[in-house]
C-alpha cells in the first residue's frame, strides 16, 4: 500500500510539473489579449493570407514603363464598393520596380492601383496617382495566378463647377493630355453606368478632341457621367485597345452635371502595355485553349478580326470572357482560357455593344448553340467561324 502511495505522490508531482508551466502560459495569453486595446472603426483592407481555394494577381505597376515603387492595388468586390471605396482587399506597397503581388478569394473584382499621401477611403486627392484597368472587372477562378499590369495617371486639377447658360441642362468640358502635351483625335465618350464595362456607343460621344486637346458635351441632362477616353494608334477603328493606343478613365468618375451648370475636368491618358497575363481576358497559356480559323464566306482570311469566349449564350451584349489575339495571316486563332468549361464562341472586328454596320461578325456553327466544351488542360482544335459583314 505504501509502494501505491508513493506512486500516486509522484504522478501527482509529475502532473503539477507538467501543467503548472501551461497555466502559467494560459494566463500570460489572456492576460495579453484582455490588454490589448479594440479597434473601432472602419477596417483596413486585408492583403490576403493563404492560398488554398484562393487567386493570385502579380504585375508591375508604372507610371509610362517606369516602375513605381510604394503604390498599392486594390480589389473591390463590386462597382458599388469601388464609388464607395470599400475595398475588400489590398496588395502590399509595390517594390523598387513597381512590382506587386495580391492573394486573394476567387471571384469578381473591379482592380484599381493607387499612390499618394494620405488615407484610401475617399478621393483620389490632387496630384496623386490612380488606375482603374480597362479590362475591368477580372474574374478569377480558384488556384489561378493571373498577371495584371497597371500604368498611373496622375490626377492634376480637380473638377471646376461654374454656372451655366441654360438652365434646364448642363455642360461638360474638358482638357486631354497625354505625358504633360495635349492630345488630339481622341475618343471621349459618356457613360451611365458599367453595364458595359465602359465599351460601345455609350450615353454620348463627343466629336474627336481638336487640336488643343478639348472637348466638349452641351445641353446634357441632369446626371451623373462616367468619362472615358480612347485614342488608337492606328486612327479610329473598332475592337479591343492594341499596345501604344492610349486610354483614359476620369480619376473622380462619376462627374455630376447639374442644370445650369458647366462642369471642366482635366483627363490625363495612359499609353496600352503589352498583352500579358489576364489584360483584355488573355491569360497566359496553361494548356486549356480554343483554336481554329476565322474566314469569310468565299474562305478568303479575314485581318483585324479576333476570336471571343463568352460565358453566356447571349453574346451581343455580354463582355466575353477571354479573347484571342487578332488573327494571323492565315486566319488562325487561339482563345487561352484559365478554366475549363463550356464557352460560346463568336468573332467579330469590334468590342461591346452590338455589332454595327461594318463591322464583321460571326458566330461558331458547328453545335446548334455556338458553344463549345473544354475540359481543364485540354485544347479544343478544329473551331471554325466564318464571318460576314454586316451590310446594315
């Protein structure tokens, strides 16, 4: 029995020897966490940990090909979320070469890259730098690494607001440069929402701007505008922007134009990058991929022409999903896509809204609804779309 004493005497001691230290721990823990002081307020965006289910989105951020260290880009889960500067997610300060890097869960996103003084949650302030991407907003699908690029304007005035001559409308006016020189022959339209993701006819389109860069939209109803401008390198012309071709989103989109009012904005381009990463829904090559040739009806090729997936059977109305580069001399075509699945496959010369006069435009015949199945890894060959022009 004595023998069962001392036993029971040294497990105890053995016990209190091995839980006494984890107490002690225990209570160092809560004690920290019952000091540390609560956060009240607005959240910053998280940067994002892990990459399990999740996206990523690395590029390099410059201001006309120079790299721009210390600017950041965000990700908002909705358009809303961006007027409001809500962001869900934010990338760390880019590096010496304006490189940078963004985890974040799979979906949509509007991506907006930033550099200035002072707190994100507002307005761009005067002088800062800003980028809203043309090809927004980015889907991005589970485990994929999509790169994306951003060159910065820089927003130099803020909005001027004097009274107008009419007071039942409105003006809006406004200055178009491009590396510190005005630009002329530049594309400015007016949108009311982004259901177009800022493509197509829009709400107005103002003549091309003269020779001192101006522009002006007159007798506008009352109403918020988004400004965008574009200019090609090549002239005027339809379909998705090409490198060198300029691009300009508005910094403090909308702009409200009241009745009597007569509204000035100066608008600063950026010149287009190379295709690379997820740009104009391009991704780099994985293996899953749509390829064919593009001909009119005699079989003659057809130049300036690309290739669309969309995700929706409805084409016309829809940003599509991934798009190729234009097609080669011999019509050929490939549609890199990030995912698997099924795609409706058309061709056209020009980018959003509906095709218009002169525009050629055709859709993949070979199933009875244009669409296309495509499994992860796997290359679909053989997907032939003859085009025609439409005559009216």
């Amino acid at each position: 029995m004595r023998q069962s004493g001392r036993r029971s005497v040294a497990s105890w001691a053995l016990f209190a020897t091995a839980i006494v230290p984890s107490l002690a721990l225990v209570a160092w823990w809560l004690g920290v966490c019952l000091s540390a002081p609560l956060s009240v307020g607005a959240a910053e965006p998280q940067s994002g940990a892990g990459t399990a289910g999740r996206a990523a989105v690395r590029g390099k951020i410059t201001r006309e090909t120079k790299g721009v260290p210390g600017a950041r880009v965000y990700a908002y889960k909705s358009f809303k979320d961006l007027l409001s500067f809500g962001a869900a997610v934010a990338s760390e300060a880019s590096d010496e070469d304006g490189a940078f890097a963004l985890v974040l869960p799979a979906g949509t996103y509007y991506l907006v890259a930033r550099k200035h003084d002072g707190p994100v949650g507002g307005p761009v302030p005067q002088g800062g730098f800003f980028s809203f991407h043309g090809s927004n907003p980015f889907t991005l699908t589970p485990e994929s690494s999509t790169e994306v690029n951003f060159s910065l304007s820089r927003k130099t005035a803020a909005a001027i607001v004097k009274p107008g001559v009419d007071q039942g409308s409105g003006t809006l006016a406004g200055v178009v440069t491009w590396e510190g020189k005005r630009v002329s022959g530049v594309q400015v339209k007016l949108f009311l929402d982004e259901e177009s993701a800022f493509r197509g006819a829009g709400f107005a389109a103002a003549p091309p701007t003269d020779e001192q860069g101006a522009f002006s939209f007159e007798y506008l109803p009352e109403s918020a505008y988004f400004v965008v401008a574009r200019k090609r390198g090549a002239g005027a012309g339809p379909g998705p922007l090409a490198e060198g071709d300029l691009f300009g989103y508005y910094v403090d989109n909308p702009v409200k134009v009241r009745g009597g009012t007569a509204v000035q904005i100066a608008l600063e381009l950026v010149s287009k990058g190379r295709d690379v990463g997820n740009a104009d829904g391009r991704p780099r090559p994985s293996g899953t991929r749509i390829a064919g040739r593009i001909t009119d009806g005699t079989g003659a090729v057809v130049r300036g022409v690309y290739a669309f997936a969309y995700d929706e059977k409805v084409m016309a109305h829809n940003k599509p999903a991934f798009i190729s580069q234009e097609v080669d001399d011999q019509g050929r075509f490939t549609i890199n896509l990030s995912r698997g699945g099924t795609f409706y496959v058309g061709a056209r010369s020009a980018y959003g809204d509906s095709p218009g006069k002169g525009e050629w435009y055709g859709r993949f015949d070979g199933t009875p609804d244009h669409g296309v199945t495509v499994a992860a890894g796997a290359s679909a060959q053989g997907i032939d779309i003859h085009v025609e022009r439409i005559l009216e």
